[in-house]
C-alpha cells in the first residue's frame, strides 16, 4: 500500500491508514469532481404512497364494446364482472397525470435482444426491453416509487394485496388478490406461489431470469408456507426485515402459471431441467400471464405481438377493465434502432441509454414537428468494471485463470488499474458535452443514498498506477510492453485478462475498447470477450470471466431494490464473487465489512441509521475499489406524443425500469389521436399454446 497517501482533505472519511502509507508518491485520493449539470433534466412530482392504488369492489365494470360484444355477448367470455377479482386493484384518478382513458391503440416498442422462450421462472429472456417486465406481476411493485418521497416509501401492493407483521417481526403474513385468473382465466392462488418458492428459487437447478432470486436474497433461514388459497405465511430468522419486501417486486418474486410449469418441472416429471426450461419456446404462443397483454405472434427477427388479457385483474375507478391500449408490439432490432425509431415516431418509446445516440436524438426532438418528447432524469445510468473475486472455484478457473482472480484480490493491483483510467477521456469518447461524469464505482450519484464526501477517487496518474503494479510484482521481463506474472507463476508469461462484454450495445463494446487502450498504457493485455446478451450473462452467472463490464443494476441505482446484491451477503447475491462448488464464500476483509453493513441496512428500521450505513458502504466500496467506475450519465426517455398518462419526470431506471414505471396498463391514447396500428383488431388471446389470438 506504499503508494498510496493518504491525506486531510478526506475530512470525514475514517480510513484506516498505514504509516508506510505516507511514503507515497502517488496523487493523492480525493472526492470525485462536482458533476456538470446537463439539460432538460425532468422534475419529478412527489406525491403520497396511498394516493396511487388501492383494492375494492366497484358498483360496476366496462370493457372495450368489441369485448363484449365478440366475446361476452356469443358466450365465448363470462362477463367482465366474472372474470374479474372481488376486490380488484383500483388506480386512483387523483395520481393519473391526466386522468381516467379510453380504449384502443397501440405501443410499439423496439428491442435488441431476442426471445429464448417464456419461461421466466426458469431462467429465460424474452428480450428484454419491457416485455417480460409487461408479463410478470410480482407480489408486490416498486417502480412508481419513484415519485413517493423516500422517507414515505415502502413497496406498492400488486399479487399481495395486503400484510401485516406479527409482534416479534418473524413472521409476515400475505393476503393474496382474492379471485384473480391467469390470462387463460384458471384461477391464481398461493399455489403459483408455492410452486415458484419450492420449485423455482429454493430448486438449486432453477434460477429465475435476472440471475438474483436466490433464496438467500430473502434472507437466509426464510421459509414460505401456504395458509390457505390466498394466504402465505413468511419466516424470517431477523426481526422486521422489510427490505425484502423490495425483494418480492420486480425481477424476483413474480410467479409463473403451475397450472402449465408444474406438469414439465422435473420434480414432477420425466423431463430433465433442461428441458423443463425449454418446454415454452418463444413459437408456443399464449402462454398465461398476470400480465396486461398476452404474447399472441412471433415472427423470427421481426416482431413479437401481444393482446390484451381479458382476465386482467386491475380497473381505473370508474371500472374501465386494464390496460387501456389494446396491443403491444415488440420489433426485433437493435438497441440503437430503438432510439432512432422512437425519436422518428415509427417506434413509440425508447430509453436513450448509450450516449453515442444522445446528440442525433436531442436534436430532432427539439424540432416542433418532433413526434416524440424526450426528458432527461437524474444521473443512474452507470457502468463499472468488475474483477471476478472468487479464489476458490467459481466458474472452475484454470491456472492463468486462478492466478488472475489472486491479482483480482490485490488492492495495490486493483488501485493501479482503478488510477490508470483517464475517466475523462472514457466520457468523452462516448459523448461530448456536460452529460457523463467521473464515477469512481459504488453507489450511483442519482440515489437519494449517495454522498459525495463519502466516495474517494483516485484520480488519473499513470506513474502513479505503473508503480503500484511493480507494488503487486508484476514487471515486463521480456520488453514487450506488457508486464509479466513474477518467475514462479503462471510460467512467467505476460498478464492477460479476458474482460467479458456485452455484444448487443454499443455503449458496452466502446467502453470494453477503451479499457482496453487504457490498460496497455498501463502495461496490461485485456483481451475481449463479446458474447451476445443471453450468452454473456449465461458467462456471468457461470462466473467465467476474469473481468466483465457491467452496466449498473438497481442496487446501485436505488440502492433499496435488490440491496442483497450490494455486497457477498449470500453465496450467490454478488456479481462478482460468488460462492465455488462447496458454497463457501472466500470473503476479504473489506467484504466482511461491506457485507455486515449490508445486512444491518437490510434489517435497521431507522432511517437516519440507513443513511449513515451507505455513506460507510461507499468509503470502504470506493477505497478498497470493490468495482471500478467507468462512466455515469443521464438516460432520457423518449414517448410518443400521444401517449397519456406518463408521470412527470420518470427516470428511465431506478428502482426498476421506465417501462415498469409508467404503468403501462395505465397509458392511453385520444380517440382523436389514436393511429391504426392493430394487427389484429377485435381479437383476444387463445388458448395456451395454440397458434394466435382469437377471432
Ligand atoms: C434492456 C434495455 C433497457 C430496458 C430493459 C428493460 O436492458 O437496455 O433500456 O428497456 O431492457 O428490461
Ligand atoms: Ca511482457
């Protein structure tokens, strides 16, 4: 640690330095940079966390006239009042932007990824970009959260409509919407909730998509039981351990239909796991939701299409059945397609996310004949290198593999490497202008959480970086610019590092080059490994990678929503240090004490305790460089004008992405501005598996 001084101006920061310490030559640790501010920046409207929803029955029901008059009236559908719960979720009209809708339209978004089937709970994407977000209904939802003051905020009631505590704070007690059906109209009830407990998070050859519903992430020692059909009992070892009702939101708790996943699980089958997770191909069409709109059409690299769920269980106060908008469509393209489509208005929404498309896409929607409005929010979008932690197994490393997850857990390696990147330039290449700024790793700038006196940056010094890695014994031995790993070790060769890379955006292969330009003049050979988005994650969760890019989740952006994945608090919660074979964790000091912070936040009731806890998870984070910050920037959302209803201000991601918190189901169209985009109009979806909607 010689290299590194450390000095006064970290008034505040209790670092514990050695005296050696002070001999150093290196620049010395500081705050980061005040940020610029940047343009357009959308105001949110707070509003209280009980005006949004609540639960009751209404005197009556309405649905689109071609419902019932197609489907009702000929007997094909019970009436709406049958299908719906007792009592169904009910959106406030005082927290609609712009009130109660009407029927009809269409959303047309564009996504890069590409379906690999439905089934979610097993593990697999259907591309992402809001589509999987728009089928599952978890038990309970945090993404409108953004707009609820943080010291009011707790999760939003959805699949459980209501808890209460027991005295000790051991148990929780879940009532289920009482009556609701899937999309095909069987009934919902604490048996979808059981068998994904049982059978999807605790089964260890099943991991639902998002890669963090590991029965840990609920606290480790919790059981889930079935009190009767809409009623769940919870136990958890910690006393009031609300911090996982965030972890029953959006991406882990949202349970697929048993009524068609149980009779394919291995358990109670011949199939094998693998086959069980491939038993829903993205061609079965119909697959039941509790979702707004039901997957009817696929066409390979063009579009998935997807209709209204007559069976959908969430009304507006006058009755009006969700979603308003008939038809979602999901083209399939690229990411960067989806900017230039929805500032062009033949898409209708995108979240401006890669910097490279920000200038092309400000200037047209500042054009008064633009199609689409376009608002910036904080700054939550971020990336971060991550070093591959685990010394013993995960991913089954070999000997250069092992010998770079030892230099992983160097600190003078990871402070030479988080030194040797000029942050600035990084930015730039990827826009010019006040939009990205110097992001040192940790808790995002964007969080109500983050305190900049809190984060220590090491600014950019190459010198400084260069002798901090003769520090951590690596020196070129044969002359070819790259240092080599001591005699003994790894056959004295040069240092490479395989860095893992998303392919399907361009922002991440931009910033995979630059950390690759940045380390040679380290002295460093990186080289890439770009695989496409399900592969790459595949990668990840198998833990084979030395180093990956890693564009920032919720934790970091929220730091409330899947806040288990801040530090290795269970063996599988972190992203970069996972358990190997024998589930044993090989945890550094510094990650002790990340992860006993982690788990005070996760059961501390005091506000004021929380704020301090994260302003002590960032000083360790950040001076023992548990990730290194690459760029953070704002990211835009980009809607089509006529669209209704859009909360002011929504940032494209915080506690779950915009398309979670816009509420959709919530959207409409004027009956004057609405477009003919229905592919199959007047048509619902058919029976689970079968081909197509139903006339
Ligand atoms: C992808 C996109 C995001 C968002 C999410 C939703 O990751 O890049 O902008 O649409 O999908 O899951
Ligand atoms: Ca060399």
């Amino acid at each position: 640690m010689r290299h590194f001084r450390k000095i006064g101006v970290l008034a505040g920061l209790a670092l514990s330095v050695s005296a050696a310490a002070l001999n150093a030559y290196a620049s010395e640790p500081t705050v980061p940079p005040e940020p610029a501010p940047f343009p357009a920046e959308g105001k949110i409207k707070y509003v209280a966390r009980d005006s949004i929803l609540e639960f009751k029955a209404l005197p009556e029901y309405n649905e689109p006239d071609w419902v019932k008059k197609n489907f009702v009236d000929t007997g094909k559908l019970p009436p709406v009042k049958d299908r719906l719960p007792k009592e169904p979720l009910v959106f406030k009209t005082e927290n609609m932007p712009d009130g109660i809708g009407v029927y009809g339209d269409t959303m047309r978004h564009v996504i890069g990824g590409r379906p690999e089937g439905w089934n979610y709970g097993a593990g697999q994407t259907q591309g992402w970009g809001g589509i999987d977000i728009g089928l599952s209904e978890c038990l309970t939802r945090t993404a409108p959260l953004f707009q609820v003051e943080a010291k009011d905020t707790e999760p939003l009631p959805n699949l459980a409509k209501s808890w209460e505590w027991s005295e000790d704070g051991h148990k929780l007690t879940m009532h289920l919407i009482e009556g609701a059906k899937w999309s095909d109209g069987a009934p919902f009830n604490a048996d979808d909730i059981m068998f994904y407990w049982e059978d999807e998070v605790i089964d260890p050859n099943v991991s639902p998509l998002g890669g963090g519903a590991s029965p840990e992430a609920f606290g480790t020692g919790t059981t889930l039981k079935k009190i009767d059909d809409y009623t769940v009992e919870w136990t958890f070892k910690e006393a009031f351990p609300k911090q996982y009702l965030y972890t029953m939101a959006y991406p882990n708790f949202c349970p697929g239909p048993s009524h068609v996943l149980k009779p394919q699980h291995p358990k109670y089958s011949k199939n094998t796991y693998d086959q069980f997770k491939n038993a829903f191909p993205p061609e079965y069409m119909n697959m039941p939701v509790m979702g707004a709109w039901v997957p009817v059409e696929y066409r390979p690299d063009d579009i998935i299409v997807l209709r209204r769920n007559p069976y959908y269980w969430k009304v507006d106060e006058k009755g009006n059945q969700l979603p308003y908008l008939n038809e979602l469509h999901y083209k399939l393209s690229t990411w960067a397609d989806r900017d230039v489509q929805a500032v062009a208005g033949s898409g209708d929404f995108s979240n401006l996310e890669q910097p490279e498309n920000f200038v092309a896409s400000l200037k047209r929607a500042a054009e008064k004949t633009a199609p689409a409005r376009l608002a910036f929010g904080p700054r939550l979008i971020g990336y971060n290198l991550r070093m591959n932690f685990s010394a013993n197994g995960w991913g089954d490393p070999d000997a250069r593999g092992q010998a770079i997850r030892e230099l992983n857990r160097n600190e003078d390696f990871r402070k030479a490497v988080t030194m040797a990147f000029n942050r600035k330039a990084v930015g730039d290449s990827l826009v010019k202008g006040p939009f990205t700024a110097i992001y040192s790793g940790g808790l995002s700038s964007g969080t109500s959480f983050y305190d900049r006196q809190s984060t220590l940056y090491y600014p950019y010094d190459l010198e400084g970086a260069r002798a901090g890695l003769a520090e951590a014994g690596l020196k070129d031995t044969d002359g070819d610019g790259f240092v080599n790993f001591p005699a003994g070790q790894a056959g004295g060769k040069n240092v490479e590092i395989v860095l893992l890379v998303n392919n399907d955006y361009a922002t991440d292969k931009s910033l995979a080059e630059g950390v690759v330009g940045q380390m040679e003049k380290l002295g460093l050979k990186i080289i890439i490994n770009a695989l496409d988005g399900p592969k790459r994650d595949d990668a990840h969760y198998a833990g084979r990678f030395d180093w990956l890019i890693q564009r920032n989740t919720t934790e970091l952006a929220s730091v409330v929503q899947n806040t288990e994945q801040l530090a290795p608090v269970g063996p599988r919660t972190s992203w970069h240090h996972r358990a190997g074979k024998d589930d044993q964790l090989d945890l550094m000091p510094f990650e002790k004490e990340l992860v006993d912070i982690v788990n005070k936040f996760r059961t501390s009731q005091d506000n004021d305790e929380r704020v301090r806890l994260m302003k002590e998870y960032q000083k360790i984070s950040t001076e023992h460089v548990n990730t290194v910050g690459l760029t953070e920037y704002p990211g835009a959302l980009i809607i089509n004008k006529r669209f209704s209803n859009i909360p002011q201000g929504t940032p494209i991601f915080m506690f779950n992405w915009a398309e979670d918190s816009v509420i959709r189901e919530r959207l409409w169209v004027a009956a004057d501005k609405q477009q003919k985009y229905e592919l199959f109009p007047e048509q619902l979806p058919g029976k689970p598996g079968e081909k197509g909607p139903l006339n």
